[in-house]
C-alpha cells in the first residue's frame, strides 16, 4: 500500500483512544534535497515531538483521542516556522516542482 509523500498517519489503541504509532512515509532516494529535508523533519517531529525549527508536535486532547476510536482518524498539529522545509506550504510546493 502507498501513501502520499505529504502524510503522515497515527494508529490509534481502539479501547483507550490513546496514540499508539505514527506510519511515517517512506520516500525514493532520489527524491530532491529540499522534499527530502521537509519529510526527515517531520519525522523528527513524529519521534521526538519537536522538530529542529524548534516547532512542537501539538497531541489531541483526551476528548479528540476518544472520538478517534469512532472516527478512525487523529489530527496530530506541528505548526513549523514559514521557512521550516517541514512546513505544509513549503512540503507541498517541493513535492508539486518534484512531480513536474
């Protein structure tokens, strides 16, 4: 199965709501340097919870962790700096010059 280069998705415990992993992308060695920079960011956010433009990984409430469990999905937020490679702009504009 193949996800977009641009998510990252986390797998929720049914029973508790509780955040259980992150399925991180794998991405091609000869994606460019500045696609490659913005996902190794976010997966440094993803493992560590901040990423290296100091922006925190931001977790859901108890609440929103709860209706997870129903909805099957988890908003997880990293608010990166502007110029931070792992911005949602700046991972999108890399991976539209990519595909050209």
């Amino acid at each position: 199965m193949s996800f977009p280069l641009d998510l990252q998705f986390a797998l929720i415990d049914d029973d508790t709501g509780e955040l259980v992993a992150f399925i991180l992308p794998e991405f091609p060695d000869h994606a460019p340097d500045e696609m490659r920079e913005g996902l190794v960011r976010r997966r440094l956010a993803a493992l560590h919870g901040r990423c290296p433009c100091d922006a925190p990984m931001v977790l859901p409430n108890r609440a929103e962790r709860r209706r997870a469990r129903t909805e099957h999905e988890l908003r997880v937020r990293v608010d990166h700096h502007p110029e931070c490679p792992g911005d949602d702009h700046n991972i999108a504009a890399a991976l539209a010059r990519w595909e050209r």
